[in-house]
C-alpha cells in the first residue's frame, strides 16, 4: 500500500506548481499585482484544505 503522508506532499507539490503557472499567466494576461494577488489566494485555499485534511 502506498504511503499517503508521501503522495499527500507530492499532491502539495504539484498543485503548487500548477498555481505558480496559473499566477504567472494571470500575471502576463493583466498585471504582476493580480498574478501576485492570485497566487496567495490560491496557495492560501491550499493551506488551508491541507491543514483541513491533515490529522
């Protein structure tokens, strides 16, 4: 069985990627305020769903 402390933070890892990505486009396509601004709003729902989910 696969250890799911260790593909909890590769999901971590990965989505953080994928928000990173999603910034920058928000970032190109109107200003670095709103791909900044993006960025903390989705990494701050991550946070915290992780620290929902988390025991």
């Amino acid at each position: 069985m696969a250890n799911t402390h260790y593909l909890f933070w590769v999901m971590f890892g990965a989505l953080t990627l994928l928000f990173i990505v999603i910034a920058t486009f928000v970032g190109m396509s109107r200003t670095a305020k709103h791909g900044f601004f993006t960025l903390v709003v989705l990494m701050a729902i991550l946070v915290a769903g992780a620290l929902y989910i988390s025991p």
